[in-house]
C-alpha cells in the first residue's frame, strides 16, 4: 500500500492565520500611529523616537497627521515633515514647522492603513504560491515514487 501525504497542513495553516491575523496586524499599526501622533501632538510628553517615527511616516507617505493638516490644531502651521520641503536635517529638530497651506492635504491614518494592507496581500499571495509549488511538487514526487515502485 502507497501513502502519500499530499496535506500540507503547516502551510494551509499559514494561509489561514495570514487572513486571521492580517485585521490583528493592521489593528496594532493604526493604535501604534494614533498613539505616536498624539503624543507628537501634544509635544510635551513625546520621545525623540516618536518624533522621528512621526516625521518618518508624514516625508515617506507624504501625509499630514492621522486625518489631515488641521488635526495639528497649531493654528497657521504644522510639523516641517507634512510639507514637500522637508529635509532629514529637520528629523531632530522638534520645533521645525512649515505653513498650513503648504502641507500635504491626506491624513496619513487612511494612506498607512492602506499601505500595511497592501504589503500584507502581497505577503499572504507569496504564501498561497508557495503553497501551490510544494502540493504540486509532493504530487509529482508522489507520482514518481509509484512509477518507481512498479519497476522495481
């Protein structure tokens, strides 16, 4: 009698919890931005590293606070990092400020959710390919065993 297991159940699993995780994942970067932004906001409280990951996201994604240039609320001007004149020698300089109508008009809330979805499509398709590759090579590895056997 030939067994062939053909059930590749780690990688159905990692399909499966890639589309399970994948809101879990995108929950924790939107509580993470929100959280690092609102510290930035109310500058008081904010570390260098939540400067820099704020400043990083708005030149990158070239958006300006989670929902738009007026969540800033610092009157006529925003952080230096929601207009396209931003330099990375303006990162550390925490008072770096540029004019309201100058600045990116996409909150980047909605452009980062967008983003991480993406990547996370592209990561579960990558999987779903693998998947495929590794049934149809234990298929035909099942089917050469077989050919094998009745020769032997």
């Amino acid at each position: 009698e030939m067994r062939c297991p053909l059930a590749g159940s780690s990688g159905i699993n990692a399909e499966y919890g890639g589309f399970v995780k994948r809101s879990e994942v995108e929950d924790s970067v939107t509580t993470y931005i929100e959280n690092s932004f609102e510290e930035v906001k109310n500058y008081t409280t904010a570390t260098a590293d939540q400067f820099s990951v704020v400043n990083g996201i708005q030149a990158i994604v070239e958006c300006c606070g989670t929902t738009g240039p007026s969540y800033w609320d610092w009157g006529d001007e925003v952080p230096a990092s929601c207009c396209s004149n931003y330099t990375a020698s303006m990162a550390t300089d925490v008072s770096a400020r540029c004019d309201l109508s100058d600045s990116f008009e996409t909150g980047c809330l909605e452009e980062t959710e967008s983003l991480v979805s993406m990547v996370l499509l592209g990561i579960i398709i990558v999987v779903c390919v693998i998947i495929v590759f590794q049934l149809a090579c234990m298929i035909l590895a099942c089917c050469s065993k077989k050919e094998y056997e009745e020769v032997a």
